[in-house]
C-alpha cells in the first residue's frame, strides 16, 4: 500500500482526500483517509507550494509529493544529524544540547555532539548552562543595534530553542500555540500583526503587548514589509493599537 501511494503522488502530487481517494480504488473495503495518513505517515513527503509561502493566510488546500520527486534526486543513505547539527549551530548558535533536540526533535544529541564538540566553541550563559557554535560565526556584544522586524508564523527564531525566552517572554508564550505573527522590538517578541485585504488597500495591523516607546521604526518597517506582501494594493496603511 505504501508502494502504491508513492506511485500515485509520484503521478501527481495530491491532497489528503484525493490520495485516500485513489487508494480506496484499490482498498475499498478500507477507510480512505486511514490508508491516506498511513502512507503520509511512513513516506518521506514535501508539503508543496503556493500552501505557507505567503505572509497572509492564503495559498489553497495542502498537498503533497514524495520528497525524491520533488528534490529531484533520491534522500540520503547517511541518517548521521552531525550535518544538521552544525547547521543548526550556523544559524542559532550558541546554543544548548537542549535548543538542538527542541528544534529538530531528535533524541540521542548528546553523543552526536560529543563527536562534534572538538570543532566547537563551548560559552557558558549566566545560569552556567553550556551552549555551543561553530568556529567564526560572529557573538554580539549586546550593544548592536536590534531594529523592529516582522516574523511570519511559527518562524524559527522564535521557535528554535528550548529557552525561548531568549526572544520570547514568558508572557506572550500563548500567542505562539494560536499561531500569531510576531513583532520584534528590540529583539524581543513585544507585539503581533497581520494583514487585512480590504478591496484594493491593504492594513497592516499591529497589536502591542506591552508598552512600545518610539514607534517610528517600527512604521518605517511595516511600509516596507507591506511594500513587499502586498505590492499591488492601491492603498497601504497601518493601523497601531494601543498597548493590551
């Protein structure tokens, strides 16, 4: 059955319902969506685009493609994370054994990191807790300048550590299971957005969850970030509520 779905979404790629769909043909005396997730859940399968490409909640119904179809060329034979890893470490480093497992939800880091660790730095944070980069990539001093920016849902800068209060207060946490958009000032998840279509305008609305000071930068980037997620609106605004 796994055989038969690869060759379907191999043909074309489908929704959930189209591929339980087609398997039922041959399995009809099985329930279509349980031979569906079955071969979604055991087959290596890309989620394709236009589906979470785009700032707004748009882009269709979710279907999906073997991974091999859709790279072009067949997985890797070495399941060895040691180059995940480091990649991970090139762009959210330092970080903890813990940050690593939390991201990518693979057991067992701690081994793969000791065969790293003699191409590692190792920093200790203020509660002792060791965290790890790669060799060169650049550690802020804490005086750099952290600009407002605009993050889509689930990004990984919020999501890609255990402690996320590094960029997300413990308070605003909730936000993140209701799958807000972010708002980044002062490197710090202080409110939320989004954008509403309304004819040919299109509203930026920004909804702070704390106190915001000088909110210049931060229209200064929501024209930009309108600029580039609706650049075919006749009209743009922003519209900045008062801190809830």
């Amino acid at each position: 059955m796994i055989a038969a779905g690869r060759e379907l979404l191999a043909a074309e790629p489908r929704t959930t319902a189209q591929l339980g769909g087609a398997l039922a043909a041959r399995w009809p005396d099985r329930d279509p969506m349980a031979l569906a997730y079955a071969v979604r859940f055991a087959l290596p399968v890309a989620q394709l685009p236009p589906r979470g490409t785009s700032f707004e909640r748009a882009g269709g119904q979710a279907v999906v493609a073997p991974v091999e179809t859709w790279l072009g060329r067949p997985l890797a034979a070495d399941t060895a994370p040691d180059a995940l890893v480091l990649r991970y470490l090139a762009a959210f480093g330092p970080a903890s054994v813990a940050d690593v497992r939390m991201w990518s939800g693979l057991a067992g880091l701690t081994a793969v990191v000791d065969r790293l660790r003699p191409g590692l730095r190792s920093f200790r944070d203020e509660r002792g807790r060791e965290l790890l980069d790669v060799p060169g990539a650049p550690i802020a001093t804490g005086d750099e300048p952290a600009p407002p920016r605009f993050l889509p849902w689930f990004d990984n800068v919020l999501l890609g550590h255990d402690d996320r209060s590094r960029v997300l207060p413990y308070g605003h946490r909730l936000g993140v299971v209701g799958g807000s958009c972010f708002l980044l000032v002062d490197g710090f998840a202080r409110a939320t957005w989004r954008i509403e279509r309304t004819g040919d305008a299109a509203i930026l609305h920004v909804h702070p969850l704390e106190p915001l000071g000088d909110t210049a930068g931060i229209e200064a980037e929501g024209e930009r970030l309108l600029a580039f997620a609706a650049p075919g609106a006749g009209r743009r605004e922003i519209a900045l509520a008062a801190a809830g």
